[in-house]
C-alpha cells in the first residue's frame, strides 16, 4: 500500500519544494539552457560578434574522426576505472571483514586515498611516472621497460585509469564493506553448516545480497568516471598523446576553454547531456530490475 | 559604547585614508605567462619601473604557460575582468588582431597618452609580425627568440666528437647522433616546440611555405601547406632517430630543457631564450649554433620569431591607459631591453638596444649569444620567412603536436600524419574565417 500525504491548499507544499526547484533551475535547467543556445552559434573567442549557425556545430563534431574516437576512448576509460575499482574494493571489503584484530586500522588506511582530490592524485602519479624524475619510470627501465607516456597512448591511458581507479578503491571499499557487515551472520553461518565452501557462499549468498550496492556502485562510478576524472586527465596527460586520454569531458573543455571554438564546445555538452540521460534510463530501466532489494 | 564608537571612528578614518592613498596611484594589471629565471627577471622590470615615478604602480600576475594565459585572458574579457596588459604569444596574435574592439592598438594607445613612442625602433623581422599590413602597430613586441641548437660539450667529448665540429646541416647532426648512440648516450637528440621548430622555422629557412597566401599575411583564406616533400623528409628523419632511440620526446612544449640542463642531452633544438635557464643551471660547457638546415637547398633563409607581445587590452578608463602607456614606453627603453635581451637570450627587439649590447662587448664575452640575431636577419625576408598569421593557430599547434606524436611513437609515416595535419588544421582556418568575417 502507498502512502499518500494530502496537503490543504498549495502554498505550503510549493515553498517546501522551492528550494530544490531554485537550485535545479539555477544548477541544472539554466545552464543546459545556455549550452543548447549556444550550441547554435559560432561566437568569435572574445564574445564580441556571434553567427547563427543551425546544426552546423553538430555537424561539424559528427564528422570529426577525433571527436568519434573520444566516445570509444570514454568507453573504454570509464569500464576500466569502474570495473577494476570496484573489484578491487570488493577484494579489499572481504578481506577486510574477515579481520578480528585491528580493522579499525586497516578499515581508515584503506579510505585514506579518497580524501585526495583527483588533481593532486594526478599530480602524485605523475610524479612516479615522470620520464625525467620518476621512481616508477627509473625502476621500470632498470628492468629494460621503456616508460614515456607522452608518447605512447596505452601507457598513457593506463596511468590514468591507474590515478583514477586508486582514489575510488576507498569509496567502494566503504561501500562494500558496510554491505558486507549487514548481511546477517546467520545466513552465512547457516550455509557453512549445509557444507558450502567459502567461494560458494560469497558468489551465491553474498554477491546477490551486495546486488543493490553493486549497482548503486555501478552507477556512481560510471558518473565518477565519465566526469570528475577530468582533474586526473588534466594534470596527467591533457588529453594526449595523440588524444588517446581525451575523454567526451576532457574534449569539451579542451576545445571550448582551451581551443576558444565555444559553440563546438556547447554542442558537445549537449550530445552528452543527452548521452548521460539515455545512460541513467538503461542503467534503472534493465538493470535494476535484477537486481535483489 | 564609546569604544566601540571610537572603533568605528578610526576605521572610517583609516579606510578614508586608504582610500586616498589608493586614488593617488593608478594601478594597472599585467597578466603574463613568465615563471622560473623569466619571472624573476619580469619582476625586476616591474619594480624598477614602480619605483621610477609615482604616478603608476604595475600589478604582474602570474595565469600559467602561453596558452593558458592567453585563455584566462579570453575568458576574463568576457567576463568584464580582464586586466590591462595581456601577454600573448605569437601564435596568438591572429586571433588578437581579428578581434578588433578588445584591445587597444599600439600606435593609438600612444597617442592618446601623449606618449613619445617610435615604431621604427623596432627590429622589423619583430615588429612585422604585430604589424598590420598598412603600417600600424598594434601590439608592443616583448620577448622574442629563434630556435637554435645547443650543444653539451662534454656530452660530445664523451661520444668521441670535436664539441667544435661542423653541425650546421642535419646530415652532420645525424652522424653526430650516430656516434653518440654507438658510444652508449642515452639521449642524443632532444627538441622543445616541436612544430615551431622543425616545421614553422623549418619552413622559413628552407624558403618553403608553412600556409599559402605568404603564411596567412595575405588573407584570411590561407591553407595549409607543410606536407611538401622536404617537410615530410625531415619528420620522417626526427621519426627515424626516435625509434632508434638517438632522439627521445620529452613533451610537446619545453620540457626536453630539463634534461639539456640537467646534462642528459647531447644536442638540443630550443629557443633561444633558453639560455637564462641554461647559463643558470647547466654543470657543464654549453655551446649554441645556427639552426641546422637541409645542405640539398642553397644557404638557409632566416628564421622566425617565436615568444610573445603585450596588448592593451580595452575597455579601461582613459587614467588607467595613460599608465600602460608610460609602462609600455618604459619597457621599450634601450637600457631595459639591452638587459633584458643579455640577461635572457631573447632578441634585442629594439636597433638601439642590440647595438648597445654591441658596444657593451657583451657578444664577444659571451659566444653564441649574437648567433639568434644573425640568423633572423642575415638574409632579405621573403614572403615564406615573413612569419605566420594563422587563426586558431593554438589548436593547430595541438594538431600539428598530436600528429608528430604518432610519427614519433611509430604508428604514422611522416607523409600520413603531415597530410593529416594540414587537412585537420585547414578545417580550424575555415571556421576561423567564418567567424571573423
């Protein structure tokens, strides 16, 4: 049975949605507003004369090889750093759990790397990277391994996804962890008795009852990767080589505030605006419905 | 009460005064792009001038490499808040000079000051370049420079070389590269601004086109044109020696100077100006040479200019343009130039100033010093060796940057990435010209 709740007249219950109406509007509705205008402009960088233009932004990046090729490196990317971080912190979650003595410390240890901003775990990464001062890179070519990942994408887009992953591994350490300690003793005790070996519980016990944090995961690391990742890109590569780290967020800023050219620049946050929602549907459409509440 | 009285009393007294001590100064905001040795020796030039007169203090600030000042630049125009001088690089200056109403040219911010000021004191090779067509100033030249090779002594000692042998040709370097690599030098070769050296200065001192239409000075209408055989000859060269490993990329702007100073680097292509950074740092004996050329076409042209020009950007109360005026002229000055021109590396930018340096004996002190100037102006221009007058030429440079990097790492012929390039940059050229028509 639902709950409804009946408010007399309209006042009340307008000003109690105001606030949250305001800041869509402000945050949200107006800005999107502004990006789909000027997505229909070829504005000079000055902001001193601007031309109507119609869909020839849109055009224009559709039938850029290089603006095709940052939706596959998006791709890419953001399973990349969603799967392998998520992993990773489901790895660390059970091990966790397991302990008796000392979780607290390991348990505060392992969140640590989420109280770093993704610019400067780009910035530290890179220092371990770099071709000139690097421990990593020095050690690396002590072992005969040649690094420069100013020249060469994979290695570059490896380091990214490693920067980007390494921050993430906390949050869903956390998140893994606290779903972990909610499910009931019990159960598992119950299965272990039954004679199930301890792979056999975690993939048919735990992992369906982690289902609703699992996707609540999913979802806030592909957002995460598709578009706060960008302080990491920024301080790492740019972009390069060659835009093999140019991500569909990356290029907007690139060519809006590096490249002057905004009317592309707001056609390509309009495409994404669109991708985004299209991305969110699919995501609570097909794959929440299997998932277990 | 009476204190809290005589607190607000002394406060509007004290902001009162503050405020008069701020009116009877004028200040004006100069946004650069100068940190390291660079900034060190801007700040001295701001300081002296403050302290010169009493009238006007300069407020320099620091926004970031070339690009990102030029952009906070950009951004802060739109915004209303932008400052009063904007450093920007001669890549820059197209999209500057399209943008009438954001700045203030030159020749007019002079005159309205009342400011003596003589255009012709500059080095034409320099002041060409900001410079309309019909003969008005626009901008005021501030540092420019020319690549030029630099040579680590000892490096060349160690591979086996004479550190005075004849490098003047790629041929040579490439068989002095050679003996390098067989002697076991890490990084032979290096290079900083890849496209500014071995295609925009390559194409003026082979006298090839970079751009038709005399590299864009003639229109707006220019297309690209560094995919000619002799470019494509030279990139496959640099790319040849990087999968060899005689040439190793460090970066796309001056990154590789790092390791030239740090004396890992036998021979590097870098600007001029690199020499603050090198005399200050560099452990071992550092040689300069005339950039190497191609033997095949005659004696080289001349090179190009590179480095940046200060605008007066507009918008601002007549007080303020007035004080960026006496600025401007302050920096033009033949004492202030001849020191900045020997303290940096960068060109002498005014006649008076390179022939002060001259009599100063300061070239034959310091050997090589003169070679960037020489070598700028040691032939009659013509119109591939003018310089370039490119929009959007950033982003082609990102282009260009990104395109090299294939050739470098291997997974392009120089002919595939060149003609990509061209064919990318001239889309850019067209959507400049569309909206700057």
């Amino acid at each position: 049975m639902e709950k409804r709740v009946f408010f007399k007249g309209w006042w009340l219950p307008a000003l109690l949605v105001a606030p949250q109406l305001l800041i869509s509007f402000v945050f949200f509705f107006y800005p999107s507003g502004q990006a789909i205008w000027n997505s229909l402009f070829l504005p000079d960088p000055f902001g001193l004369k601007t031309e109507f233009v119609g869909l020839d932004n849109f055009r224009f990046l559709l039938s850029d090889p290089y603006y095709l090729a940052s939706f596959k490196t998006t791709i890419i990317f953001s399973t990349a750093v969603s799967v392998s971080s998520m992993a990773l912190g489901l790895y660390l979650a059970a091990l966790a759990d397991r302990l008796i003595k000392g979780a607290g410390v390991y348990q505060t240890l392992l969140i640590w790397p989420y109280a770093i901003a993704p610019a400067i775990a780009g910035v530290l990464w890179l220092f371990m990277f770099n071709g000139n001062i690097g421990l990593a890179s020095y050690y690396l070519k002590a072992l005969g391994y040649e690094w420069n990942h100013t020249l060469k994408g994979d290695q570059a887009m490896f380091l990214v996804i490693l920067a980007s992953s390494w921050g993430r591994i906390s949050y869903n350490f956390l998140f893994f962890l606290a779903g972990l300690q909610a499910i009931p003793k019990s159960i598992i005790e119950a299965a272990a008795i039954d004679g199930a070996s301890f792979w056999k519980r975690f993939g048919s016990i735990v992992i369906p009852l982690l289902s609703p944090i699992t996707f609540f995961l999913l979802v806030v690391n592909i957002v995460y990767a598709f578009f706060d990742t960008f302080g990491v890109i920024h301080t790492i590569t740019s972009g390069g080589p060659e835009q093999s780290t140019t991500i569909l967020v990356y290029k907007v800023f690139s060519d809006g505030f590096v490249s002057q050219d905004l009317g592309s620049s707001a056609a390509q946050s309009v495409i994404l605006l669109v991708l985004v929602g299209i991305l969110t549907v699919i995501q609570f459409k097909y794959i929440e419905r299997k998932v277990h509440y | 009460m009476k204190t809290i009285k005589a607190i607000i009393a002394s406060l509007a007294l004290f902001a009162m005064f503050a405020g008069t001590a701020a009116q009877a100064k004028v200040e004006i905001q100069w946004w650069h792009a100068f940190g390291g040795r660079l900034g060190e020796l801007l700040d001295e030039q701001v300081n002296k001038f403050n302290a010169s007169q009493d009238k006007y203090t300069v407020v320099h600030t620091r926004k970031g490499n070339y690009s990102e000042t030029l952009n906070a630049g950009i951004a802060a125009f739109r915004a209303g808040q932008h400052p009063n001088i904007l450093m920007v690089f001669e890549v820059g200056t197209a999209s500057l000079m399209a943008a009438k109403g954001a700045y203030v040219p030159m020749y007019q911010l002079m005159k309205d000051a009342g400011q003596r000021f003589n255009p012709k004191g500059f080095v034409s090779a320099v002041s060409g370049y900001y410079t309309t067509t019909d003969g008005k100033m626009l901008s005021m030249p501030y540092n420019s420079s020319t690549p030029v090779l630099w040579v680590n002594k000892d490096l060349m000692k160690k591979a086996g070389l004479d550190p005075e042998m004849d490098l003047s040709t790629w041929k040579r370097v490439g068989n002095a590269l050679d003996a390098a690599k067989a002697k076991g030098i890490d990084m032979p070769f290096c290079t900083c601004w890849h496209s500014w050296v071995h295609l925009e200065n390559f194409s003026a001192y082979h006298n090839i086109p970079f751009a038709t239409k005399s590299n864009g000075f003639a229109g707006l209408d220019t297309e690209l044109s560094f995919n000619s055989p002799v470019h494509i000859k030279h990139i496959q060269t640099l790319g040849k020696w990087a999968q060899e490993g005689k040439f190793k990329y460090m970066g796309r702007r001056n990154e590789a100077g790092k390791n030239f100073r740090a004396g890992e680097c036998m021979l590097m292509t870098e600007s001029s100006a690199g020499y603050a950074g090198i005399k200050k740092e560099a452990k071992f004996e550092f040689g300069i040479r005339h950039l190497p050329y191609y033997g095949a076409t005659e004696a080289p042209q001349n090179t190009i200019i590179g480095g940046s020009s200060l605008w007066a950007l507009s918008g601002k109360s007549k007080e303020e343009n007035k004080a960026t005026a006496a600025f401007l002229a302050f920096l033009s000055r033949t004492d202030i130039q001849a020191k900045w021109h020997q303290d940096t590396g960068y060109l002498g930018v005014t006649t008076a100033a390179a022939s002060a340096t001259k009599k100063s004996g300061f070239y034959k002190s310091n050997p090589g010093t003169d070679l960037a100037g020489i070598q700028m102006m040691r032939n009659k221009v013509t119109q591939n060796s003018k310089g370039l007058r490119l929009g959007s030429f950033d982003q082609i440079r990102g282009i260009i940057d990104e395109e090299m990097e294939g050739v470098y790492n291997g997974t392009k012929t120089a002919q595939v990435a060149l003609d990509s390039a061209v064919k990318r940059g001239n889309v850019l050229l067209r959507r400049f010209e569309r909206a700057n028509k």
